[in-house]
C-alpha cells in the first residue's frame, strides 16, 4: 500500500485542519510513526534500480531486433532521473522531459503563425537546432504527438520502491534528519535542513540550514497565487545533459548498452589480478565474498603500488568487459594502507558493503 493510500490523502497537498486531523488520526490508528517503518526512497536508490531495470530489457533488446522497448521513469516535470539513468544505461534514444517542452513551444509557435504544408520541411529551420536533433531522433511515431500537450505511455516507476535504499540515500536522510533535530533544537524556524560537499566521505559532509524564502517562487495553483519552492529542472546547458547529448548520436546508431550489474560471480582474484597487471605493478587483490553464502558480492579492490599506474587502469578499463560483464572503475573513497586503490564495482540495486555503490 503507497503512503498516500495509508494516510488517506492522494497527491493533493495536505494543508487543511481538517485534512492535518485527518493524516493524524490514521498515522495513530496504524501505528505509522515508528522505527520499524523507516524507508529511504531517494534519487541515488532510484536511479540504480531503474538503470538495472533498463539493463535487463537492454538484455532483452539483444536478442531480438524487431521490437521498441519503452521504459518511463518517474518524474512529472524534471527528468533527472532518466538523464541519470541514460548516462549509466547508454540507450539507442532517451527523450528528456525539459528538451521536449522546449521543442513543442517551438512547434506551437511555428503553428500559430505559419501553415506547414511544405513536404520539403523548410519549417524545422526555424526550430533551434537542439530541437531538431531531437525531433530527428525520436521515433516516427513519436513526432505527430510532440503537437499534444501531452504523451501517453506505459510507466515503469514505482518498482523503486520495492528495493532496499543505498547507503549513500541511508546516510543522507539520517544526515538530514540530524541537521533538521539540531535545528528545532536551537529554535530556528524558517530553515530547510541541509547538508553539502557530497562528494567527499560521509564524515566529511557539513550540514546545516537554508532559508526558505532563498528557494521558493510564487506560482498559480488552483487559481490562487501560492509560494511554493520552486522545481530544480534539467539545465540544458548544464555539463550532464551536454555530455548525454555529445553521446545520443553514437548510441541511436550503435548499441553501446550498459549493463549496471555486479561482477561475475565466477570471476576470481587471480582473474582480476591478471586483468589489471599490464597496467602495473599490483600489490594485492580483494574480491569481497557473502559471510553466509560465500559467494561474490560483487565488488572488489585491486590495489597499485604507484598512483599513476592505478589512474591508467582506471581510464583502460573502465566500461570493458570482463567475464562477459562491463566493469565500472572508481576510486577507493579513501587510501587502504596508504596505497592508491583502483575499486572494480558495477552500481547496482542495494549495496551491503558499507561504502556507496
């Protein structure tokens, strides 16, 4: 059952007395508010789960070539999901949500003041030529309905929450949860819990508060001005979405599918050791196994006595295969006794190392 259902609400805001009395009332009498039913649900857990997914009906998509696989993510305006999702996967064709709005504002002005009756296509001149990439891409089925306010598909969402949460999600909402304690504790209102430099170990995180007011807007809902906080949208400019388009033309034309799985399970250390030793000198490898199963987790450590050694491989094998599996190369988040680490993991769904996928 979805948290709207069990807390008698839908996807209308809970803002009323009587709608506050409502929510309240059903979270005692279902004995809601306990440590038995925290759930993370975030962008980190969401994206490695629909991108495998992606990867199994990529799996699908191999072998046979008559069909189109369809896969909609969640997200009603903003598609960072799928951009995320399609930088990890590499899809023959990826429609982003915000490159289609700007391409049917474009279509919809050309309509209001032109005929389009040429065969030869002069209009899409007009379009910017982001917009007719795209429109170039996308199937010809697709192109009549980028004239309709909206486009109609099977949904593919809410497998998501059937998965457990990343670490990453897991200490992030315990990181903002503190922040957030800390915050009523010293009687500051008006702020919105944060926490910052992400990228560095959780230890490193920095938490603390952001004024609302810096990031809302005032937008029309239900014929009332009402401030709201304003959407974060995919930046067409911005260096992601610049990097998937520098790609879309390879992979519409060549399969270049990304499978985000673990490692084989019958890959070994030697294997792995040997993989990796034409780059340099490798001091020690350490693939980690299930305490009770003994089987693969799928992750490992191949440890480099020089650093630029341990950089090479990284940049040769990153995204190659191995045992019939596409590696996926970061580096270890910090030094294992000193020696630079090169970690040969896949991102998956759920990760029970104690480091994030």
């Amino acid at each position: 059952m979805g948290g709207f259902d069990m807390i008698c609400s839908g996807r209308d805001k809970i803002e009323t007395p009587e709608q506050f009395k409502q929510a309240e009332e059903t979270t005692v009498k279902l004995d809601l508010d306990g440590p038995e039913h925290k759930c993370f649900f975030g962008f980190d857990t969401a994206c490695k789960i629909y991108a495998e997914v992606i990867g199994n009906v990529m799996v699908d998509a191999r072998s046979t070539g008559k069909y189109y696989h369809f896969v909609r993510l969640m997200g009603r305006a903003a598609s960072h999901i799928t951009l995320e999702c399609a930088l990890q996967t590499h899809p023959n064709i990826t429609i982003i949500g915000e490159e289609v709005q700007h391409l049917i504002e474009e279509l919809n002005e050309i309509l209001a003041h032109d005929v389009v009756v040429d065969e030869a296509g002069m209009w899409k001149k007009k379009l910017r030529s982001q917009s007719r990439e795209l429109l170039s891409y996308s199937p010809k089925e697709f192109r009549s309905n980028y004239c309709l306010k909206e486009i109609h598909m099977g949904m593919c969402s809410y497998e998501g929450r059937c998965g457990l949460p990343t670490n990453f999600d897991s200490n992030y909402c315990y990181a903002l949860g503190y922040a957030a304690g800390a915050l009523l504790h010293s009687g500051k209102t008006g702020l919105i819990s944060s926490v910052g430099n992400l990228g560095a170990p959780v230890e490193e995180w920095t938490v603390g508060g952001t004024a609302l007011t810096a990031l809302m807007d005032v937008e029309r809902r239900q014929w009332k001005f009402k401030p709201v906080i304003k959407k974060a949208m995919v930046e067409l400019e911005g260096a992601p979405f610049k990097k998937f388009a520098s790609l879309r033309e390879e992979w519409v034309f060549k399969n270049r599918y990304v499978r985000p799985v673990r490692l084989s399970w019958s890959l070994n250390e030697k294997s792995l050791k040997d993989a990796f030793s034409s780059y340099g000198e490798v001091t020690e490898v350490n693939i980690i196994y299930d305490r009770d199963s003994g089987r693969s987790r799928g992750f490992g450590f191949v440890h480099f006595s020089k650093e630029e050694d341990a950089v090479c491989a990284k940049d040769a094998m990153d995204g190659k295969a191995l045992s019939g599996r596409p590696l996926r190369i970061s580096f270890a988040l910090e030094r294992v006794r000193g020696e630079p680490v090169v970690v040969p993991r896949l991102r998956s769904t759920g990760d029970y190392s104690g480091r994030d996928t």
